[in-house]
C-alpha cells in the first residue's frame, strides 16, 4: 500500500501531508516561520537546513518515520520550461533548484527538503506540475523588449486542480472550457485558462498585483532610477521586490489578518493599501479575460486569500459582469502532489523526465 509524504513549502509556512492509498489524506498541518526567522536568511536556498529540521522535528512530533513511507511528494519550483505532468527528481533538477535557474521562490526548496530526508532510506521523490509549466500562447512570450521574453511561471499545480472542480461544479469537462484562475497567496498568479491549457499568466515574481510580499509590476523607469541609486546590490533589490514589497512595504505585514483587523479599528492607511491591492487583482482578472476574447465561462478565486469574506465579496463585486465566480479557498495542491505521485508508483502514469 502505498503512503506518501508531501512537502510544499510557501513563502512564510511549510505544508505537510501524509496520503494513504486507501484513506487519502489522513494528516495536514502547516508549519508557520516567521517573517522575523526568515529574514536572517539571505537567500531562499539557505533556509534549506532549518526548513528540513521544522520537517524531522515534525515527524518525530507525531510519531512518524521516513521508513514508513513508499514516496515522497514535492511541490515543483522554477525549473526550466516544461510539459505538465510528474517528474521523478534527478540531479540535473537537484542541480537547477539549487541555483535557482528561473529564479528564487520557496517552491525551489521543495524537492531539495524531500531528496535530504528520503536518501538514508533511498526513497523516489517526484513533483507534479510545477512552477515552470508552459502552454504559453506564443503571443503571451513578447515583452516589448527583444531581449527580454514572458516566462511562464505561476501556480500551475493549484491552478490546474481548481480548474478541474470548478468545471465539474458547472457539470463540465475542464479541457472544454475557458475560465480565469486567481491564485491568491504570499503571491499572485492570475491565469488565462483555454480547454484545460495555461495560456497566459502573469510571473508572480515579477508581474501582474502587489501581494503580501510581492512588489508586482513597477513603473519600469522609477525602478531603473532605484537599481543605479546605489542603495541597493542586486540580491538586497531583488530581495526588497519579492520578500519585502506589497503589504510587508505599506504596512509592515504579510498577515492580511493583521490588516483587516487594522481596517476594522478604522486605520484609513490599512483600508487605502488593501484595497488598492483588490483593485490591482480585478484588473489583472480583466486582462486575463480579455486575453480569452472575453469568452470565459468562469471565474476562479483560490489561494489562502480567498479565505477572505472582504477580499472576496469586493473581487465578486468588480468582476461578476465578466462571469460567474467560485471561490475555493486554500489550495488543493496537497492532494494534486499525492495523485500525481501515487499515478506513477501504480503504473497509471510514465513519471517525466527532466
């Protein structure tokens, strides 16, 4: 019988699940790290030790032995372009996670936790539709820059997932139907979706709203004025834009928490800020529709945010003349990583490979 292990770590938390074969999820729980903790690392990829330990610490909490598993799942980070679908984990993966080849985000460190606790008992380790997935139209590639090109990078795992409920909540096949996802979390990924395939997605790093963390799009030439002012390295500007920007930059929080019960004391500066973030998303979720002709049959509203009753009811407000809205919050990626893993070790599915 098959039981998996499965790690996704996120900007300020590590997920971790355990899958059965016959029970299916049988333990869920977040291990939260502080912003404060964090910040005394300087690159995404030095948090790898104290991250695996939060793991080991956690396991041996609940009585649980890596021996006791068949596999272990991972979220996949920014790896090269790629097919969707699951991929065991190699050295060349190792090697990329480890520089960071499309970038820095929590994701990379996924499949680096899973291969350090499962190599004392030779454990495979697989991802399933990672960060990198491109079904880009090639439209989308162009930046206005030649030597620039739009990478697609986004929350293709929860995207997908969602997408395939949603459509099976309308009584649709998900790859006969257009809809626009909204992931919402530490950051954004805002993804024009036609028949089941991510056309078009803003690189969450990088484009599209501010988040909690995330700076989003910036005026191109303010920020060209900010890169040569001196003040900053490349990493400490790099840093300030996808781990001190957003909510953390206004408001000195990620916690959208912390600011909506700002809002409900009458901080007028916690209002104006969160509100323009809503703002930034139901134009993002515009552009998106408008990628697809305006023929989108649904709209999708994910991520940890989507918890949010005044996140949420604001988006609706803005975006119901372009379609309906579901909401599915928190993600469904946990159990898309155990599915994934589970196909290959049962032989449904041939594992990718990188």
């Amino acid at each position: 019988m098959e039981k998996i292990l499965i790690i996704n770590p996120g900007s300020t938390s590590t997920k971790i699940a355990v899958w059965e074969e016959k029970e299916g999820m049988i333990l869920e729980e977040d291990i939260e790290h502080s912003l404060e903790k964090l910040s005394g690392f300087k690159k995404i990829v030095d948090q790898l030790e104290y991250r695996t330990e939060c793991i080991r610490e956690f396991l041996e909490k609940k009585s649980l032995r890596v021996e006791e598993f068949t596999a272990l799942a991972a979220r996949g980070g920014l790896l090269r372009p790629l097919a969707g679908g699951t991929y065991e984990v190699n050295e060349d993966m190792v090697r990329d996670l480890e520089r960071g080849v499309q970038g820095e985000h929590a994701s990379n460190l996924a499949a680096l936790i899973a291969r350090e606790l499962g190599k004392s008992k030779n454990l495979p380790v697989y991802i399933t539709d990672p960060v990198s997935v491109d079904e880009f139209n090639p439209l989308a590639r162009y930046s206005g820059m030649r030597e620039i090109e739009r990478r697609s990078l986004g929350h293709a795992l929860n995207i997908k997932a969602v997408g395939r409920k949603a459509a099976a909540n309308i009584g649709r096949d998900f790859s006969e139907i257009n809809m626009v996802v909204a992931h919402l979390g530490g950051g954004f990924s805002i993804a024009s979706v036609k028949g089941g395939r991510i056309e078009d997605v803003n690189n969450a790093n990088e484009m599209g709203p501010f988040s909690p963390e995330r700076t989003g799009g910036l005026p191109v030439g303010d920020l060209v004025k900010e890169a040569f002012s001196g003040k900053y390295t490349q990493d400490e500007l790099r840093r300030k834009l996808i781990r001190k920007g957003g909510l953390v930059a206004y408001l000195g929080t990620n916690s959208c928490q912390e600011v909506e019960e700002q809002i409900a004391k009458d901080n007028q500066e916690a209002k104006l800020v969160y509100e323009a973030m809503i703002y930034q998303i139901c134009k993002e979720i515009g552009a998106a529709a408008a990628a697809l002709a305006g023929d989108v049959h649904i709209i999708v509203i994910t991520g940890g945010i989507a918890r949010s009753h005044y996140v949420v009811e604001q988006i609706k407000e803005k975006v119901r003349f372009i379609a309906n809205v579901l909401v599915f919050p928190g993600s469904l990626e946990m159990e898309a990583l155990a599915l994934g893993a589970y196909r290959v070790r049962t032989g449904q599915e041939e594992a990718c490979r990188y």
